[in-house]
C-alpha cells in the first residue's frame, strides 16, 4: 500500500472501530455491522475493501476518495474538532503547552491547503517550537488542569498572530498566482472595450460631419452606455471570479502536559 | 475595477476554542482520526484526478478513456472552464459529473448550477445520484427546492433561469461551477438566456454541446465570450480575422492554425472515429404497424372524434378535448375513460355515453394488442419495454399479456423510489416485458433491453426520443428495436408519418431534436399537432395539414443537418481538439 492508501485503511477502520461497529475480516474482505445509531448514515451492514483485485472480484464497496462510504467518514471526522489532553513521548521537561491545530484554505479559481501546527507555552504565553516531539495518549480523568477561561483567547491569539505573520509570503505567492491569471483575462477584456470604443468615436466623427445627424448621434449614444455598461459587468464578473479567501481555520487543539 | 483585497478568515466551525473553555476534552483516538483526515484531504487536492480510483471502480459507470482525458485537461490544463463538444454519445454527461465530482472532493467547489433543456432536468438529477452520489435539487417537481438562491447543488432549465424572480436570485450569488448543457442553444447574444450568463458571478464555466455552431462562427464567438471574455477581441476584429464573408460562414484558412490553438485551450471535441475502438456504436431500427382497426374500433374512434370536433369552436377546454382524443388513440380500455370524462363534462348525452360505452365494450381485444402478441411472440430470447401513456392503457396490457402466458413488470409515475427501484430490478432479472407510462420512465436507463415499443404515440417528438433514449445510450450492445403500432386515419397515424417518414425522428438524436425543436415546449408541440387535427373538416384534410407540416419540418432539419456539417467539415475539420490527443498516464 502507498503512504495515502495506508492513512485510508487507518482513517477507516479506525472510524468503524471508534463507532463500536463489528469490524469482520476475510482475505481483505471487510464487513461491519453498523450500531444502530449510525444506521441512517450507512445502514445496518457494510462490504468493503481496501484491494482493487478482491473488489474487482466481489461485491463491495472500494475505499478511496471518491467513494460514498469513505467520504461519509472523511466528512464526520473533520467535524470533530476535538480538544484533547496529551503527553510529550520524552523526559524532557517543557511547561504546559497548548497546541493549536490550523487547516489554511486558499480559495479562488485554484486552490491550496496547509496543515499547520502552533504550539504556545500555557506559562508564558510565548510561542514554541516542538515540531519533532511525539506525543502519547493519557487517560484525562488522571489529569487536573487550572485553566481560566479567558486565558484560552490569549493563548489563540498569539497563535494566530504567528501563523499569519509566517504564512505572509505564501499569501503573497498564492496572490501573485491569482492575480496574474486574472489579469490575463483583464488584458483581453479591456482591449476588447478598447476597440469597442475607438469603434464608437469613429463613427461620432463621421456622423456629426452629417446634416441631420441627431437621431443616430443619440442611437451611438446609447451603444455608447451599453458598451459601459458590459463592460461594468465584466468587471464585476471578474472580480467575483477571482476573489480570493485565506480561512485559518483551527481545526483541533491538544494540552500537552 | 481590480480589486485585490484577500478575505481572511479565522474559523472555528466544531468549537474547538469552546471546548478548551469549557475543559471538554475528547479522547486521543478521535484527535488522531481527525488529523489523520486533514492530512489525506490534504493530500488528495495535490492530485491530478483525485477520485480516478473510485470513478475506475464504479461499477455504475461504463467508463472510457477519452472522459476521464478530457477531466484530467479541464482541471489540469484548462483552469476549471472548458467547452465539452464531444460527438453526440460518447457520454458527455459523464465526463461534466467527474469534473464535478473532483471539484466537490477537493473543495475547488462548493455551490454548482446546472442549466439544462427542460427535458433532460430529470436525467441530469437521477444520473448524477446514481452515478455520482451527488443529490442535486431540482427546481421543478422537487419538494427540497425552496427557492433559486437557496441551494448549493441545484438544477434548473434555461427557460425557468430567465424567470425574473429566478434571475435575481441566481445573479445575487457567487458560483462555484455553472455547467450548462446543450449551450448553443446560448448562441444568440440578444437573448435573455445569453445575458443571464453574461451576468452570473462564478468562477468555473463547463459547457455541453455536439454542435456548438450550426449556421455561423459568430455563434462561435459568442459561445466562447461567455467562457473567455474577450479572448477574440470584438465581434468585429473576430470576423475580419477568422471569416471570409460578411455572414461569418467561411473560415478564413490563412489563420486556422491560429484559431485552432485558441479554441484547443477551450474546447474538447472527441469524435466517434477516434473512439470506434473501444465503443460498439448500435443502430436504431424502427418498424411502424399501419393497422386496420375492427369495424368496432373504427366506429368508436371515428363517433368520438367527431364528437371533440363539433366542440372545438364551442367554448371547451382544448386541453381536455386533447385529452379526450389522446385517450381515445391509446386504447379501447383508456377510450372507456375518455367516455366517462366526456359524460362528465357534458360532451356528450347519457344516450350518447350507453350507446358508445356499448360500442367499447363489444371489443374484445384491441388490433394493436393482438399484433404486440404477436411480435414478441416471434422474439423468444428477447426483454421488451412497452411504453403507453395512460395508466388504464398499462393495466389493459399487463392483464392481456399476463392470459397470454408473459412475465410482465410495470413501472409508473405513481410509485415510490424504492417501488421503482424493485421494478427495475425484476425486469432485468425475471420479467420478460416491463410496461412503463412515459412519466415513469424518464431518467431510467434499460441498455439490458433492445426491444421499445411505443402502444401509443406521445405527440411531442422529445418524448418519443426519450423513450428510445431508455435503452439506446451507451452501453447498449445490440441494435435497438422500436415497434410503433397505429390504426391507419387516426391522428397518431398522421403524426407518426410526420415525424417518422418525413423527418425520420428515430435516426435523429436528442441534441438534434433540441436544435430542431427548441421553440417548442411539451405541452405547445402536442397542442399544436392536435389543432391542426382537430380544426380540420374530416380526415382527408388532416393528412393534407400534416404532410405540409412534414415538408416544413423537414426542410428545417435539411437546412440546420447542411448547416452544421458545413461547420463540421469548414471549422474543425483538421482542428486536433480530442481529449485524446494528449496522452497522460494516470495509472
């Protein structure tokens, strides 16, 4: 199995398991029987595998993205958005930390998408790097926090802050990207008003060198606002099209004791 | 103009920050599943095609390359906006629902309109539910539909779109994709259809059509300036760069290589010869019945028909004479029906009903039924797929061909889901006929089957290419069947003349029958047909009417078929835009 595959197989089973559902294997073969309070998402029973062959073979559901069953479960997963207690796999002592857990959106006519992690010292409130610790599950009850409410906010705070100040050159880039594309198109879209236009005053030139030239001088008039009026649209359009948003959205956070 | 402000946003949406307030901690297991989720979705929007696995293995998908191509280009390559103009059957519909599917997994979408031709609105939900699991609204016939702003996923026709109060509501909003279907009918930059789009704030445009041009480049160019505004410069400039003549009908071959490159970074146009390696296209092969009805089935029609005709000028509703005269060309059980609704409404007197309820019940058995019995009689290994109109029509045949000794299912609009769902089933697996009303076969697909019979005929041509279309679509490995059986001198004769012998509907295909008929709604085609039926004095004038519009009709279609393969052979003769001309290995 590739890596990807690999956090498939995991994520899924893992969901099921969390579930309480039956998990059954035969030769790659999975059948699981739903607990009853999750039937309405996936009904009582469910056939998948994770081999290409074994589905080729049988009649069951594939794993992959794209799948019906495993978007379900992708989707209910994030929704989550668990606070967890943890520990640092080390006998290194560091103060309390609080970990933020960022999933940074950048939308627009392309899209791209971060993971990021920020760690703050709960006693200083400063930022830390603790990019290569491991950390290890703990049993919560054991644990006794102190944490006043308000303090949280300050301690997101200082995470945003310097999530947003480090992300700056890939907004910038991201950005860049957007706005060439965009004014590619806005170069076509103006040289095509552009020609419109000098159309438009050709012809006023020759019509006001005519006697009784009022009526079509008012038709070339009201060409003339529509042209402005298009071309207002097409702006608008394009401005609609390639606006851009930056979501940094905390997606899990986890106390590191 | 040129804004180039960022929204940033710092969202929250499962209360993360709330939980730590609160010390609501959830288990390390959850916590690693979620992080586990974030990181695959991660990785699945750095994909080509991220869904190729499960659109390879979705068994409710005959799947081709040249599709899964043109997907991979339109993400890739063409920035989301594409104009698909494949030939007609190689399953466009399919290669706009894999674009879609990607675009909604990895997040480059969120809201999708789809505009279509009124008649393929049910298909297009029914095919993308089944196929894709995507559960679009549509925005007739559909009780989730709220109104045009309100939904994400929404279908709706070109003429509802253009509905003031829909208008608005759809312009007030940003579009993630907008797919419009069979979208030359948006060639004409004066109409209210063309402005709509010129107006709709989205950021990916997927056009559908085999035909995007049928009488002059500038349709071209209008097509393309909702795709890529001003990619060609003025209409002006367009004309005097890329045509010859003043009515934009030549191609001006000196810059044909250049516009070939242009439209080759919009435009997918894989043929049918490029594909006829691995697609088995089949035939359509009609054969129509010209019956001679029983004295008594003569008598009945002729007496009731004489009948709607005395009362066309007096005062009736001629939706209920139509009625009436349809029910009496369906069958002698639906003309009891047609009776009772003419009693009913004063038509005709008590006298009048006992006399030609009489007349309608000393026939046994219709001439039609018996020449049906015959025919799937004479085709023992073969399934058949019935279509009538009217639900007694559908109970006559399923009590006559169950005596006969036949396994017979059938499927209407009065069934639920899960009702439908298990006729289908029991017509592929044990049943050897399925009778289907025309509302309850749309959007069904039966390529198992090769056998349509039409028991009466829907006097809108659509229909009748949408009952074909059941069985005749990709997939189908045998030539199609279509049986049409009629009493000589009835409407249903004339109309079967018309659109059979002179316009030959059964070779034509749904695109073309579109551009043909794109005036003419369901209800206004049938009317129409009927007026002139029924305005006339007796039946010699009926047949003179129906053959004039026959040779109008056809005309019409002679003009649009030159026209476009004009275009065909003139404009993209020697143009390379195959979504096969670009291999990628996306194993």
């Amino acid at each position: 199995m590739t890596g990807i595959e690999n956090k498939v197989f995991e994520l899924v089973l893992g969901y099921f398991s969390k579930i309480n559902a039956k998990i059954i294997e035969n030769n790659g073969l999975f059948t699981i029987v739903i607990p009853n309070e999750y039937e309405k998402l996936f009904g009582s029973e469910l056939k998948i595998t994770f081999d290409k062959k074994i589905f080729d073979q049988q009649e069951c559901e594939l794993m992959t993205p794209g799948s019906s069953t495993f978007y379900k479960i992708i989707k209910s997963c994030i929704d989550f958005g668990p606070a967890t207690i943890t520990k640092i796999n080390s006998t290194t002592k560091v103060n309390d930390v609080l970990r933020f857990y960022f999933y940074i959106i950048f939308e627009s006519v392309r899209t791209n998408t971060k993971l990021f992690v920020v760690d703050v010292d709960m006693k200083t409130r400063n930022i830390m790097n603790l990019d290569d610790i491991k950390l290890e599950s703990i049993n919560n009850e054991t644990i006794e926090l102190n944490i006043q409410s308000d303090s949280i906010d300050d301690y997101y705070i200082s995470a945003i802050e310097h999530v947003e100040k480090l992300m700056k050159p890939e907004i910038n880039e991201f950005k860049k990207l957007i706005l060439n594309l965009k004014q590619n198109e806005l170069d076509n879209i103006n040289e095509e008003y552009k020609t419109r236009k000098s159309e438009i005053q050709k012809k006023s030139v020759i019509i006001q060198q005519k006697p009784n030239s009022s009526n079509s001088l008012n038709e070339l008039i009201l060409e003339n606002e529509s042209i402005k009026n298009d071309m207002r649209k097409a702006y608008d359009l394009l401005d609609s099209k390639y606006s851009i948003t930056v979501d940094f959205a905390l997606i899990a956070a986890a106390i590191i004791v | 103009m040129n804004k180039e402000t960022i929204e940033i946003k710092f969202t929250d949406r499962s209360n993360v920050k709330s939980k730590l307030r609160k010390l609501q901690f959830d288990d390390y297991k959850t916590f690693q599943l979620t992080l586990n989720a974030f990181y695959i979705f991660t990785q699945i929007k750095k994909q080509p095609l991220s869904i190729i696995s499960s659109i390879k293995s979705n068994k409710k998908i005959e799947l081709f390359d040249h599709q899964i191509l043109a997907a991979l280009k339109v993400k890739n390559d063409f920035g989301g906006s594409a104009f698909l103009a494949d030939e007609v059957g190689l399953g466009k519909t399919i290669e706009a629902g894999i674009i879609l599917k990607e675009f909604l997994i990895t997040g480059l979408a969120k809201s999708v309109l789809i505009l279509t031709p009124p008649s393929l609105v049910y298909q297009w939900q029914d095919e993308l539910l089944t196929k894709f699991s995507l559960d679009f609204i549509k925005q007739f016939d559909d009780d989730r539909f709220k109104d045009a702003g309100s939904h994400d996923l929404l279908i709706m026709s070109h003429s509802s779109a253009v509905f003031p109060n829909h208008k608005n509501l759809l312009k007030n909003r940003n579009w993630d994709v907008v797919i419009v279907d069979e979208a030359h009918s948006m060639k004409n930059s004066e109409t209210k259809k063309h402005q709509l789009l010129k107006e709709l704030p989205r950021k990916f445009t997927i056009f559908i059509s085999a035909t995007p041009i049928q009488n002059n480049l500038g349709e071209l160019y209008n097509l393309i300036e909702l795709l890529r505004p001003g990619i060609f410069g003025t209409l002006e400039q367009f004309k005097n760069k890329y045509t010859e003549d003043n009515q934009m009908r030549k191609l001006n071959t000196f810059f044909r290589d250049e516009l070939q490159k242009i439209l080759s970074q919009i435009i997918i146009r894989t043929t049918r010869q490029e594909v006829k390696k691995y697609i088995k296209f089949t035939d359509r092969i009609p054969y129509t019945k010209i019956l001679t009805p029983s004295d008594n089935e003569r008598k009945l029609y002729d007496e009731i028909t004489e009948k709607v005709r005395e009362n066309y000028t007096s005062g009736y509703s001629i939706l209920h004479l139509m009625i009436i005269q349809r029910l009496i060309s369906s069958s002698t059980d639906s003309s009891k029906i047609a009776l009772y609704k003419m009693k009913q409404s004063k038509l005709i007197s008590e006298d009048e009903y006992d006399h030609l309820y009489s007349l309608a019940k000393s026939i046994e058995n219709d001439t039609k039924a018996l020449e049906l019995l015959k025919t799937i009689k004479e085709k023992t290994d073969s399934k058949f797929l019935i279509f009538t109109e009217f639900l007694s029509t559908q109970k006559y045949l399923l009590n006559f061909l169950e005596k006969n000794g036949f396994s017979v299912t059938i499927f209407n609009g009065k069934m639920n889901l899960i009702e439908r769902n298990e006729s289908v089933m029991r017509f592929k697996d044990n049943t050897k006929i399925l009778i289907s009303t025309s509302a309850g076969g749309e959007g069904q697909n039966f390529q198992f089957c090769n056998n349509v019979v039409n028991y009466d005929l829907p006097w809108n041509p659509m229909k009748v290419e949408q009952r074909v279309g059941r069985v005749h679509r990709i997939g189908q490995k045998n030539d199609v069947f279509i049986y049409n059986y009629v009493y000589k001198d009835t409407i249903d004769y004339y109309i079967l003349e018309l659109l059979y012998t002179k316009i030959k509907l059964f070779s034509m295909t749904l695109g073309d029958l579109d551009l043909l008929f794109e005036d003419i709604t369901d209800e206004k085609s049938g009317l129409s047909l009927f007026k002139e039926y029924i305005s006339s004095k007796n039946e010699i004038e009926a047949k003179n009417k129906f053959s004039a519009l026959g040779e109008n009709w056809n005309y019409k279609k002679e003009e649009l078929n030159n026209a476009i393969n004009k275009f065909n052979q003139e404009v993209f003769r020697n143009f390379k835009l195959s979504s096969l001309e670009k291999k990628i290995d996306w194993n």
